[in-house]
C-alpha cells in the first residue's frame, strides 16, 4: 500500500470516529517512512479537527475543597458528589 492509501485510509478512520485504528495507521507509517514530514501536519490537522474542549464544571474552590476532603480521609464523599453530578 502507498504512503497516500496509508494516509487516505487512516483519514476516513478518523471521520468515521475509530481514531485508535486511524492511530494504527499513523504509527504503520511513521515505521516505514520514518522521514515523513506531512505525518506531522496530517496529527496536527485531526488533533485540531477532533480535539473536543474540555469545559471546568467546578470552581477552583470547590475543586480544593475535594482535595482537602479527600486528605482528611473522606474520599467516598468526593466520590459520591462526583458521581452524583455525572
């Protein structure tokens, strides 16, 4: 298979969301053309494409809090409002 089927298999794995066997693809590339500069601009563009944000849904405060919680031993408790709020 050539380097552009390589490519052009592993960017319809990434639209159809099976991004570890796009990954595959990537890493079977990067093995057998290790001097390969579009690899890094192809990462970069399915990293940007597909990088989903992660919103903060607790406040700095409320975060601390957990910690203080959970070193004073009270882990379940952190647990149980996280997973109340899941």
């Amino acid at each position: 298979m050539s380097i552009n089927d390589l490519f052009n298999k592993a960017n319809k794995l990434f639209l159809n969301q099976d991004y570890f066997e796009g990954l595959q693809i990537y890493k079977e590339i990067l093995a057998k053309y290790p001097k390969n500069t579009r690899l890094n601009e192809e990462v970069k563009k399915q990293v940007k494409k597909f990088k989903n944000p992660i919103s903060q849904t607790y406040k700095k405060e409320e975060i601390e809090k957990f910690f203080q919680l959970r070193q004073d031993g009270q882990a379940s408790v952190v647990t149980n409002i996280l997973l109340d709020n899941l």
